[in-house]
C-alpha cells in the first residue's frame, strides 16, 4: 500500500498520544526482527518503508539501532552535522547599544532612490530565499552577530535597533515584508534549532512575536511566500541512556549488553523529534511531537538513527512551527525549488564504516528524496530515487518542468579513477525513475562547480586544467554533451551575466595545477559547440564567493560584480597586477569588477577603515547594492559607497574586530594609500576546444 506523508497545522500530535501504543511494544519480546507490516515504495536503495502507527515506528527503530549498537552506545552521525548545516556561523562580540550608537556620528544623508531599487541574497533559485547574515528591505540593514541583530537605517548610516534577546549561537535571517525571522543553532546545544520571529514594521522598535525550540540541527533554511521552510536533523538517539566500558563495574561485554536493555526498553517518547514555544519572559511551554508516527518513513537501506525533518513557519501570521513530514535518515545537502524541497544523503552505514566491517568499499549512491510544499505550511511525500556517485552541493540538483537534474562525482577506490554525470529523474508514482544520464565527463576529476540554466547544464571539472562542459538538456531522455572547453584553473562558482554569457568565480592554476589565486572568467556559451572564454580578469588571493554563493554580487543594471577578497592568501602570477593585492586594511575589503558588453574589467576596490591595526583580519563578508551605493557588511562595521566613484559616503561600526575572531598575520598589514585605477583583463591564454558532433 502506497501512502503520502502530510502533516497540516492541526495535524501536530502530544508525545503522550502515543504512550499508549508505545508501552504496548515495549512489551512485546519481538523487537529483533524487521517490522512486518509497513508498505513500500521506491526502488533500490532509495525505497521507503511507511509506518501505520507508532509501535511499527518504534520497532524499526529498535531493531535499526540493536544492529549497530556498541559498548559506548551508538555512533554520532557524519562530522558534517558539527558544522550546523549551510548556515554561516556568526561570530561572537557584545558591544552594547550605546556602543553602537557612540560610533555612528558625524552621519551624511544617503542619495534618495526612487522605489525599491536593491539586492537582495544571493539565491539558487528565483522566488526562493535563503538563510543568510543580512537582509535588507531597501531602506534598513539588518546584520545578525553573536550579540544579536542590528537595524541600520540606510539614509543616516545609523544602527537605530539592537535586538540582544536571541540566544546564543550561529544565526540565519530570513525577511518578508515586515516580519524578520533569526533561525539559531544554539552553542548550548547541538540539538536545539531556535526560531525567533520579530514585528519590524518599526524599525526603530521591533517586537517579538513567537519564538519556538526545534529539536535537530538545522541543515538548510529557505523562505517562499512567506513560509520558512526549515529541514533539521535531530539525532534522536542521543537521548538513550547508554552506559561506557570506563563506567565503574563495567566492561565491554556488560556494557553492551546494558546498552541492548537500554534500547529495547525505549519507547517512542525517546525517539522522536520536540518542539516546545518559549514565553516572552523565558517560560518553557509544553513539550510536543513535532511529528506523528505515521509521518516518519525510512529509505529501506539503513540511512541513520536520526530523523531529518521539515518545519515549517508561517512568518505572516506568526503561529507555532509545524512538522510537515519526517524521514529516519541524515540529511546532507538540501535543493528547493519554489514548490519542492529534495533532501539527498547516503546510506549511515557507509558513512560510519569501520575497517573490521563487512560494508563494501565502494561509494555508495546518493539516496534523493522529494516533498511537494503546499499551503499552510504542509509538506507532501512525493518520491524517492538515487543516483550513483556524490553530490558537490546544492547546485548539483535542479529542477525544470516536473523532473529532477543531478550533477554527480563517482569515485573508484580501489583505482583512483572517476567519473563525472549528469542524470535525469522524473517522479513515477513514488519513484524518482532515472529517464535518462551522460558519463564520461572529467575522467580522472571531480566536479568543481555546476549550473543549471533552462535546459542547458554546466559542468566544471578540475585536476591539472578545467574542462568546461556544456550539456543540452532539451531531450531530458537523452542527455547530451555538445561542446567542451579546456582551460587552466578552475570555476568554483558559475552565474549567468546576460544572454550567452556565463561568468565563473575560481582559482588561475599553472599547467601543474597549482593554484595562482582567485580569478574571474567571462565565457560565451551562446553556441553550445563551442564555449570560449572570452574575458578574464586576475584578482589574486582567495575569495569566500569561491565556495559560498552568497558572498558574490552582480548587480545587472550596470554590470557591477563584487566579491570579498583575503589577498595575502595566493598572489596572481609573476608580472601581474593583482586587484587582491589593493586591500592594504586588516578591517577587510572587496573588489569591485565590471561587466562591460562582453569584457570583464576591474574597477576598484572597497576596504573598511580600522581603529586598532593589530594585525587582526576579518574578511568582509556580503556585498549588496541599495539605490547608487554598494553596501558592504563585515563583523563588525558595515559601509555605505558611491557605486559610480567607489567612494564612501559614511560607515558604522561597532565593538572591535578581535571581538569576532581574527585571522592573524605575522605582523599587522602596514595600511597605504592606493590610487584606485582600472585594471584590464589580462589576455586568454591558450584553450582546447572539444567539438561533439550533434
């Protein structure tokens, strides 16, 4: 029997609605065997086991975990889960509001603008926002630290709010209309997602509105209408009371054999994900299921004793969380078009190997699980496929017209070799059922970067040069390459600049491999036959927009590109002039390039102004553009500049930049003024061009 996973705003189930049923499976003396019950759908490894009711659920579970279970209890998942998913972590630093304010004097009036003319994030997909550090709605900055959010009003460059009630941890902002939500992966706890929504309507005096606790670590945060959609993995063993070797009176044998007493006697209070509402004055409500048990599926190959779930929050109207649909599995990369989430992991078993184990030492598939979003915040259970080979991240995925696109990496261990694809699911009752696939792209690499435009698809591999592959997609049933360019270096990060035009951010490498620091390159790939990069310009250094997206800027009204740069991280190259090398100040900097018809030229660069040159470097960190000015965000100041002259018109900063972490050098940059001139791009050098025949 087929069933959809769904879960509406009513739908949301007291943990204690299912102690009845759960007592009664702890009783029974069958709990090593599979469940029999649940139905299935799928295929391969992908394939999903659907529960009916909670005792089915809890026996999975404890048969799943009896398997695994060690005299030190049950291994934590993947090393990715330590990081908190694809947010990026906030610093820490507490200098008060007064601070803030002492150091915004002396303000000039920003240019009017006419309308809502701005950037906002940086987003895969359009209608499709992402967690991020900042957000702006034209008119304010709003910058989120380890000591909360600061409003920066554009006009006077002034910080005109400090919220300093989130709890501590790495943060998130999400902004629609006049409700700001802060997502928080708490320090305190590796299992506590925290959502703090705010009434900024009055910039000046924002509000709490709610705030809930989510039990998991969050792996991906996105915003469409108005609903945030957050997926978390809670790893739910964790809350087992096992017992270790070192304990007193135990050894291994009698540990293990309390750790098998411990699961068996679990019930499913004890495994399934919580969510709890935090009063205003910092009252605990009541504990609930973020969940019911007939909610949760499990991929028929064991993918974690964790549950990977979708929460959704309805920022307009400011209601408590709901736990749209779960799956025992880890999640690892996240994709979201506007109307589907696709959650892609590997099986645990691969991911916890051990070199006694009998796992085969292959690489396994990439499991890919698809959820329809509907309204109110629901999330439907669509279907389940797999791929062979690894995910880069969640560029790798894309959809187009009902069917999935995947960019993957596939790696022989015992050889060394690899091979890249591009292959098509499309969803068949609860089937992602592959249609159609092309191999043989970068043998012997790996995949560097990929995007997917409309029905064309790039893909860059990398080893000693960087083929630049160009596949048609039209035919989704029949995948094709049509052309291939071969350059040195690499693009780690590709995004379309207008008609034809292509523009990677990556590292310049000799004919060795060797990286020469980061470049950009401009590539014409109006004939698929025959890509050709037509423009490059050397910048020198590493940049954050090398491996996060929302770092890069290109604002397509005047060409204008931005990227935060760290220069003395890798020059340019004998006799090259590095625009990297003109960031002098350890408060940071960008440079700012320019699209001109089909040249890429070299503008400038931004830098932030320090007080105390110790040495201390805090990278920049986004770049927006707001009326005429870019706008640039660091830890600790953020800078309004004119975009035409690249002169500042004022700035604010607040606390000191070893408040938020440093980079340290030897010895402190020694901070002098340089004339900001144009700089050409450099010419091509030589490239390979493979032609395939239609």
């Amino acid at each position: 029997m087929n069933r959809t996973l769904t879960l509406a705003a009513a739908g949301l189930l007291v943990l204690a609605g299912c102690s009845n049923d759960s007592k009664s499976s702890t009783d029974s003396t069958n709990t090593t065997l599979k469940p029999s019950g649940p139905s299935t759908g799928g295929f391969g490894s992908s394939r999903l086991v659907f529960f009916d009711d909670c005792p089915d659920l809890l026996s999975y579970l404890r048969t799943e975990a009896l398997e695994r279970v060690t005299a030190w209890g049950l291994n934590g998942g993947p090393y990715y889960y330590l990081s908190g998913g694809d947010g990026v972590a906030a610093r820490e630093g507490v200098p008060t509001a007064s601070e803030d304010q002492a150091e915004s004097g002396g303000k000039t009036t920003a240019p009017e603008a006419a309308g809502p003319d701005y950037s906002g994030t940086n987003t895969q997909e359009v209608g499709v926002d992402e967690g991020d550090v900042v957000e702006t709605n034209g008119t304010h900055v709003f910058v989120v630290g380890d000591d909360g959010v600061r409003i920066i009003a554009v006009a006077t460059a002034e910080v005109v709010a400090l919220i300093d009630d989130i709890p501590g941890g790495s943060h998130q902002l999400l902004l629609d209309g006049t409700r700001l939500l802060v997502v928080t992966q708490s320090y305190n706890s590796g299992e506590d997602t925290i959502v703090s929504l705010y009434d900024v309507a009055d910039p000046g005096s924002p509000s709490l509105i709610r705030r809930s606790h989510l039990e998991g670590r969050l792996v991906a945060s996105r915003s469409i209408d108005g609903q945030a959609r957050l997926v978390l993995t809670s790893t739910i063993a964790t809350r087992l009371p096992f017992v270790y070797p070192d304990q007193f009176g135990l050894d291994e044998d009698r540990a293990l054999e309390a750790n098998k007493a411990v699961i068996n006697e679990s019930s499913i209070e004890e495994w399934l994900p919580r969510y709890f509402d935090e009063g205003g004055d910092g009252s605990y409500g009541a504990m609930n299921a973020s969940l019911d048990c007939s909610t949760v599926a499990a991929p028929r190959d064991f993918a974690g004793l964790g549950i990977s779930w979708i929460a959704s929050v309805d920022m307009r109207a400011g209601t408590s969380p709901i736990g749209a649909a779960g799956i025992v599995s880890y999640g690892d990369i996240v994709y979201a078009s506007p109307t589907s989430i696709y959650l892609a992991t590997v099986p645990w078993d691969w991911n916890n190997a051990v070199p006694e184990s009998d796992v085969a030492p292959t690489q396994p598939p990439t499991l890919i699980h698809q959820f329809a979003l509907g309204a109110g915040g629901s999330a439907t259970y669509v279907a389940s496929g797999e791929v062979e080979g690894q995910l880069l991240n969640q560029f790798s995925m894309s959809e187009y017209e009902g069917d999935l696109r995947v960019a993957t990496t596939l790696w022989d261990w015992n050889t060394g070799a690899s091979e890249s694809f591009v292959q098509v699911l499309r969803p068949e009752g609860t089937e992602l059922v592959q249609i159609g696939k092309v191999g043989g792209l970068g043998v012997t690499e790996q995949i560097y970067a990929v995007r997917f435009m409309g029905t064309q698809a790039y893909v860059v591999t990398f080893r000693q040069t960087d083929p630049l592959y160009v596949i048609d997609l039209a035919d989704p049933t029949n995948p094709r390459v049509t052309g291939e360019l071969k350059i040195p270096g690499y693009s780690a990060y590709l995004h379309p600049v207008g008609e034809g035009l292509l523009l990677g951010v990556g590292q310049n490498a000799d004919l060795d491999g060797r990286t020469l620091g980061t470049q950009m390159s401009l590539f014409d790939v109006s004939d698929p036959a025959n890509p050709q990069q037509i423009s490059v310009l050397p910048i020198g250094g590493y940049s954050e927009a090398e491996w996060d997206h929302k770092a890069f800027l290109f604002w397509p009204e005047d060409g204008t590109i931005v990227i935060p740069v760290s220069p003395l991280w890798g020059g340019c190259g004998p006799a090259v002039d590095c625009l990297a090398g003109r960031v002098t100040s350890s408060g940071g900097g960008v440079v700012v390039a320019q699209l001109q018809g089909r040249t890429l030229v070299g503008r400038g660069t931004i830098q932030h102004e320090v007080q105390n040159d110790t040495g201390c470097w805090n990278p920049l960190q986004r770049s927006m553009v707001i009326g005429s000015e870019i706008v640039t965000i660091g830890f600790d100041q953020v800078q309004f500049t004119d975009r035409a002259t690249l002169t500042p018109r004022d700035s604010v900063r607040w606390g000191e930049p070893e408040m938020y972490g440093c980079y340290y050098y030897a010895t402190p940059i020694e901070v002098t003024p340089v004339e900001e001139t144009p700089v050409e791009e450099t010419p091509v050098e030589e490239t390979s061009v493979t032609t395939y025949a239609p």
